[in-house]
C-alpha cells in the first residue's frame, strides 16, 4: 500500500500543476507561454540558489533556514518581478499571472514527485504520503499563484515598492519557518503555518485582482 500511496502522490505532483494549467487554459483562455518561461527561469533561480545555499552552516537550524528563506524569497519572487516586469509586460491580465505561477510550481512539484517514486520499495515512505502529496500540491499551486498574482498587481498599479517586499517576506516566512518547525519535530504546527501563509497570500491575491478590476474578474 505504501508503494501504491507513492506512485499516486508522485503523479499528483507532477501532473497535478499540467492538469490545472489546461484547465485555466480552457476556462480563460489564457495563453500558456507565461508558464513555459516560469519554467525554464526556475532553472537558473534554484541553481543559483543550491550553490549559495552550500555554504551555509549546516549544524544550526537557525543559522541555515533564517537565511535559506531570504535567498530563496528574494530569488524567486525578485525573478518573478523582473520576467513579469520586462519580458511578459504584454500580459496584462491577471488570468495570464495565473500560468506563470503554475509554470513555477511545476518546476518545483516535478522534483517533488520524483522523490515520491524513488521511495518505491524502499519502506521508507511515511504513512501518510498520498495525503502529504495532494496537500503539497495544492499548496504549492495556491502559494505560487498567489505571490504572483501579487507582484502582477503591483508592476500593474504602480506600488511593486509594498507588493514585491511583501512577497519576498511570506516566501521568506514559509520556508524559514517551515524549516524550523519540522527540524524541531513540530511537524503539526508546521503545517498550520503553512496552511495559515497560503490562506493570507491566497486571499491578498483575491483583493488585488478585484483591485485591478479585470474584466475576468468574475470568474
């Protein structure tokens, strides 16, 4: 049962993000080349960012995951402003930050579920991986999505100097905290502050698209 809960997470994982993506497409019809370019930028982002990261302490949680969360916060997110600033400015609409948020999350789950496989027959998955998978990758989706619909909103309005830091500081958050919650074996309280981070950007991405009345609003 713990190989089937790993083959099901890791196909959630990497084909949950595609399946949302031609879903938005068909609803919306927005374009899908904001989610390519997500994609293909997360390359250079987290290579730059694993080799930073390697020099960091690796026998003081806080001293690793207080800097890790910056990094990897101002990397992502200040690599999200800059595409969606200069190179995808045509796409004006929220319903086409919604493709590049997913295109980051692909990137991200598609290493995700491929640790879920090469669990198979190991015994050592947890118990709970089909849950922890589908979890993950809502999660995931929401997060990303909703950071970018924020720095969107900002490049969009004129006050990318409040939105862009902020979304930095929820990445930043999340990640340093969920670093520390879990090495410390707070794994409940873990997810609480994740489900409790997604919940605030999810809805500050919700009063930034009313914001920006878009004429897709009501969907």
């Amino acid at each position: 049962m713990l190989d089937l809960g790993c083959v099901l997470a890791g196909i959630i994982q990497i084909l949950g993000p595609v399946t949302l993506l031609i879903l938005w497409h068909k609803k919306t019809g927005a374009r899908f080349y904001p989610a390519l370019i997500a994609y293909a930028v997360c390359f250079p982002v987290f290579i730059v960012g694993a080799g930073i990261r390697s020099g960091f302490p690796q026998d003081d949680p806080i001293a690793f995951y207080v800097p890790q969360g910056f990094l990897f916060g101002i990397l992502e997110e200040g690599a999200k402003y800059l595409v969606l600033r200069f190179h995808l400015a045509s796409y004006d609409s929220t319903k086409d930050a919604v493709p590049y948020g997913i295109g980051h999350s692909c990137y991200e789950l598609f290493a995700s579920g491929l640790s879920c496989f090469g669990l198979i027959g190991t015994g050592n998955a947890p118990s709970d991986i089909f849950l922890a998978g589908v979890y993950g990758t809502g999660s995931s989706v929401i997060g990303t999505v909703s950071l970018t619909i924020l720095i969107h909103y900002g490049i969009h309005t004129g006050r990318s100097k409040i939105t862009l830091p902020a979304a930095i500081l929820l990445h930043a958050a999340g990640n340093m905290g969920k670093g520390l919650l879990l090495e410390c074996g707070l794994t409940e309280i873990a997810f609480a502050l994740d489900l409790l981070l997604t919940a605030g950007a999810c809805y500050a991405a919700y009063r930034c698209r009313k914001a920006m009345e878009d004429p897709f609003a009501d969907i």
